[in-house]
C-alpha cells in the first residue's frame, strides 16, 4: 500500500473511531472555553485560529492554488497575512517552472478581507506588513449590497476563487454570506465556514453573544445546502451550484473550528447528504 492509500485508510478508520472523537470533542469544548485559539499568530499577525485549521488551509491553498481569497472577517489580520503567504509561495513557483521574472512589487494573486468594523491599529499593522501589497480590505457589513457587489466585481478578475466565511456567527447573518459569496467558489475549490463548532457546544457557551446552539454557522450550513438541493442555486458564471461537505479533512484534523464547515464545490453530483 503506498502512501496515499495509507493516509485514506487512517483518515477514514479516524472518523469511525469514535472513542478518539469523543475525545477530540472533549479537547474542543475545554480549550474553547480557555480561549486556546488566541495563542497563536502567523507571521507576527494574531490569527485566532487553531493550529489544525492553520494547517488545512494552507494545504487547501496549495491544492486549489486560488487567484483570489474572499475573507469575510479581519479582527488583527492574521489570517489574511497567512494566505498573503502562501499566494506569495504560489506565485514563486510559478516563476521557478516558467522561468519568469518574479516582481513581488506586481503580485498577481491577492486576498480580499471585508469587516464591518477595521479599527485603526489594526489596519494600520497590516499596511505596514510585508505582505500588505497583495491584500486589499473593504470595510463594511458583508452582507450589504453594495459590500457584496464591490466584492462581485473584484472577484470578475479572477478565474480560481477560495472563500472563507469567519464574520458575525449568528444563523441568519452566515446564511446571508453563503448566499453572497459561496456563488464565487470556483469548481474544486472550497468555501470554508469557520466556527460551525458552536453547534455541537453546550447550550450558553457563548452568553454575551448573538449565536448559541441552534443559532449558528452550521445550521446555516445545513440550510443553505438544503436550498441548493430544493430549490437550486446557481454560480456566479451561471452555471448549477453544488456543494459537498468534505467531512475527509474534518477526519484528518479531528480538531478543527469548522466541522461540516470545509464545503467543496463539485459539479455532475448529489450534494451530500446532511445526516
């Protein structure tokens, strides 16, 4: 069996094991509650993330290999500065197999943050970091019109699209960004829905804010596949929409953020099933 097949193998008996899930939803709950997420930062940037999550994305980047990352929430940037990063990377290879002049002046692939509320410090950090040339921000809520079609006209320029949704968590709030900008997602590309985690959290783990369970990214989730499966959705081309929740890397990670939340876009299939 060579490598490939063994990784299959060992992702697939980690998401049947279910004494290792249970433990790794244990792990969740207790580190959540310590703001575990808040210890790391990616090229100096806090990025409020999980280092497992930090690791899926980069390698959902290297395999989609995006002109454009839609990010719908900024706070200090970190992840904007991480996926800067890795389209940096990206770029480089490309001129290493073409043999083309490389100005990291003129970057071709770029990240596109849009919050509702950038302060200033903030904003500042990130114009001043190295990366800063290949990210551009929009300040405003990411589901007002004129948001979404700012970001609409940008992503026209693009022909592989990532998206990443990690705004205001409430229910109605994500299913409106998934009915925004999932559209964008290019065929083998992702839309990934950071914090669908709240819903399999207790009950008032969040009690000074607007979502809870029931009230949360992945009952969005749910939702909005429902509607592409009742009632369809179409791409922003024009083609049929269809998403599959790719349930492999939530296996491979066992502790993520985002289960049933890494959304592959897949044409010529049954969008899978939610049970």
């Amino acid at each position: 069996m060579n490598f490939q097949a063994e990784l299959a193998a060992r992702i697939k008996a980690n998401g049947e094991n279910r004494e290792l899930n249970s433990s790794a939803k244990d792990f969740m709950r207790q580190s959540i509650a310590a703001s575990y997420s808040y210890n790391f930062s990616s090229l100096g940037r806090p990025i409020i993330q999980y280092p497992q999550d930090i690791v899926a994305m980069q390698e959902l980047i290297w395999q989609v290999k995006p002109g454009l990352i839609v990010e719908t929430g900024i706070a200090h940037g970190g992840s904007l500065v991480m996926n800067a990063s890795m389209l940096a990377l990206l770029d480089y290879c490309d001129a290493v197999e073409t043999g083309e002049t490389l100005d990291p002046r003129a970057p071709r692939r770029r990240v596109l943050g849009v919050d509702i509320d950038i302060r200033a410090h903030n904003r500042a950090a990130i114009e001043a970091h190295p990366m800063a040339n290949r990210i551009d921000m929009i300040q405003g809520s990411s589901i007002a019109p004129e948001v979404i079609a700012q970001v609409h006209e940008i992503a026209k320029g693009h022909d592989r699209i990532l998206v990443c949704l990690d705004s205001n968590h409430t229910h109605d709030h994500v299913l409106a960004e998934l009915e925004a900008y999932a559209p964008l997602t290019s065929t083998g590309s992702y839309c990934v829905v950071f914090d669908t985690v709240i819903e399999d959290l207790p009950l008032h783990s969040y009690p000074n804010r607007p979502w809870d369970k029931g009230n949360n990214p992945k009952t969005a989730v749910h939702e909005y596949l429902r509607c592409i499966r009742v009632e369809g959705r179409l791409a922003a081309g024009g083609s049929p929409l269809e998403f599959e929740i790719d349930k492999s890397i939530e296996h491979r990670l066992l502790i993520t953020v985002a289960p049933d939340g890494f959304l592959k876009r897949v044409s010529n299939k049954s969008v899978a099933s939610l049970e």
